[in-house]
C-alpha cells in the first residue's frame, strides 16, 4: 500500500490560516496592551501619549507665539 501524501496547496493554505490566527492574537494582546490602565497607573499608554504630544505642541506655539 503507498503512503498517501498532501496537495501541496493545502499546507499553504494551513500555513496561511496559522499565520492569520498569531497575527490576531498578537494584536490583540498589544491593544490591550496600549489601551488598559494597569493597577497602579492613572492613564493608558495611549493616554499619556497624547498627552505628550499635547504638552509638546502647546509648548511649541507658545514659542511661536513670540514676535521676532
């Protein structure tokens, strides 16, 4: 009796279908990751980003706020 052996095609195809499934919980876990507060912590990371760049870019019109 001879050993039967896949279609190449369908190995792609489960390769392809893992690959979907890491991606998604890989992105997940970093969503969750930037937007939960942690105990201890009053922001999420996206949080205190945006306020980074709201203090970044109130000090950066003040500036130009001066006349030369």
């Amino acid at each position: 009796m001879r050993p039967r052996h896949r279609h190449p095609s369908s190995s792609r195809r489960a390769q392809r279908g893992q690959v979907i499934a890491e991606y998604v919980i890989v992105a997940g876990i970093l969503a969750v990751m930037l937007f939960a507060t942690f105990p201890g912590a009053d922001r999420s990371v996206v949080a205190l980003l945006i306020k980074a760049f709201r203090d970044a870019w109130s000090t950066y019109s003040y500036t130009l706020s001066y006349p030369l």
